[in-house]
C-alpha cells in the first residue's frame, strides 16, 4: 500500500489563511510544544557539558516519581503530565480543521490500522536495535548521559503509566515534528530538502538533555521518518514506531534493571 503526502500550497486547502499568517501559527505551535522542548534541552545539554567530569557520569532521567512516597498523589501528577502534553496536539487538530479533513488530512486516523501497525512494528524493530547500539558507543565514547528510562515507584500504575507516556511522546511528536510541519512548510514554499532538514534537526534539538549521542541518533530517525512519511502520507505508522520504541524502552528497563550488566542503574 502506498499514498503521497499532501504538501499543499493553494489558498483553498488552507482556508485562504496568508502565508504570513500560516508562518505566525507555525512559530507559535512550536513555541508551545516542541520548540520550546528543544531551546530547553539546548540549555540542560548546556548546562552537563560544563559540569565537572564527563557527560557518561550524568544521568538523564526520563519517567520518574512527582511525589516520591505518595503513590496516588504521584498518579494524579503522571496524568495530568501525559494529558497535558498532548494539548498541543489538539490544538493541531483543531487548527487543520479549516482545511476540512482534521488530522486525516496527515494520516493520523483510523482508516488504516493494520497498515500503520505492521509497518509500524518493523520500522520499529530496525530503529530501536540500531539506536541502542547509537546510545551505548556514544555513552562508552563520553559525548552522552547515561539515561535512565524511568524510576518510577513499584507500585500497580506504574506499567499503564510508562505505556502512556510512550504513547504521548509519539503521538505528540510524529504529529508535529513530521504531519504538521512538513504540511505547513509545504504552504510556506520550502523546498523538500529544507523541509526534512528542519524536522530532523527540531526532533535532534530537544533531545539533546541526553547528549551529543542523543541529537545526532534522533537526527537521524527523523530524516528516516520524513522520507516513509513521503512515501506513505501518513502519520499512522510513525506514531505505532514510536510508541513500540519507547513502551520496549520504559517497560524493558524496568523489568531488567539490575538484572542484565549492560544496562545502566538509577
């Protein structure tokens, strides 16, 4: 099965909004959401290459406890965190509405699921073994913390929750980084190298709490991601990747934490 994504530049797909008015909207859906993420990660990245000692003895941590001790207290935070998070992705939503189709209009609906799932599963497999092999010779050669992918308390949310988590990291990414920006650089003019380049280079940048490793590694898996994107027209199969890199990631650490001698402990 294959579709071509829409990069539309006509008045009429875009509600006959200006190009001025669609770059305003763009700066300020990143400003909210992933822009933001990546001026903030540039900062902590920063701020662990001028600590003493090397990156590798820094940790990063991704899920870990908002009130340690208080387990339901600690729930209620996860949640708001993880549904908060996606408000950005509503508010994608809400705006490619004026062009009719919604999130169809990227290929984030249902009319495909087997599709977005089986590619998703094998883009997953290939990505994620590659990008553990990225991380632990960045992190052997000093250029990445070691990141921890949660610490959550053991208590019984604490699966559902790192699932949840996977889940909103890659709906709220693929959607963005890849649907709505490469549509809104389309409308904007840019050229197709220009475009992949700036969605691969804002998907390194907020990752670079982890490190050099980090930037460099998901730099890569978004030019990978641009160009099935383009083959595909649609969001579906990214976000399935995603999700099931991340959900092996948080679940995986936490059932072998301490148990295999490659991983690295909280």
């Amino acid at each position: 099965m294959r579709s071509q994504a829409r990069e539309v530049t006509g008045s009429a797909s875009d509600g006959g909004l200006s190009q001025r008015t669609l770059g305003t909207e763009t700066l300020l859906v990143l400003a909210v959401s992933l822009g933001a993420s990546g001026v903030s990660a540039l900062i902590d990245f920063v701020g662990s290459a001028t600590e003493p000692g090397g990156l590798s003895d820094q940790t990063a941590n991704l899920n870990s406890s908002e009130a340690p001790g208080r387990p339901w207290l600690d729930l209620a935070w996860q949640l708001f965190g993880i549904s908060t998070a996606l408000v950005p992705v509503a508010l994608v939503a809400h705006l490619l509405l004026r062009e009719g189709p919604g999130l169809r209009a990227i290929g984030f609906d249902l009319r495909a699921r087997r599709f977005d799932l089986g590619w998703g599963a094998l883009v997953a497999a290939g990505i994620g073994g590659s990008g553990l092999l990225l991380y632990i010779g960045a992190r052997a050669a000093g250029a990445n913390l070691t990141v921890v992918p949660e610490s959550l308390p053991d208590v019984w949310w604490k699966y559902p929750v790192l699932f949840a988590s996977a889940a909103q990291n890659a709906v709220l990414e693929e959607v963005i980084v890849v649907g709505y920006l490469l549509r809104r650089l389309g409308q904007l003019e840019w050229g197709p190298m220009a475009a992949l380049a700036a969605s691969a280079v804002l998907r390194g940048s907020y990752h670079l709490y982890q490190g050099i490793g980090g930037f460099f590694g998901n730099l890569a898996m978004g030019v990978i991601f641009v160009l099935l994107y383009r083959r595909w027209g649609r969001v579906g199969p990214l976000v399935a990747a995603h999700a099931l890199i991340d959900m092996v990631a948080f679940g995986g650490y936490g059932l072998l934490e301490g148990k295999v001698s490659w991983l690295p402990e909280q």
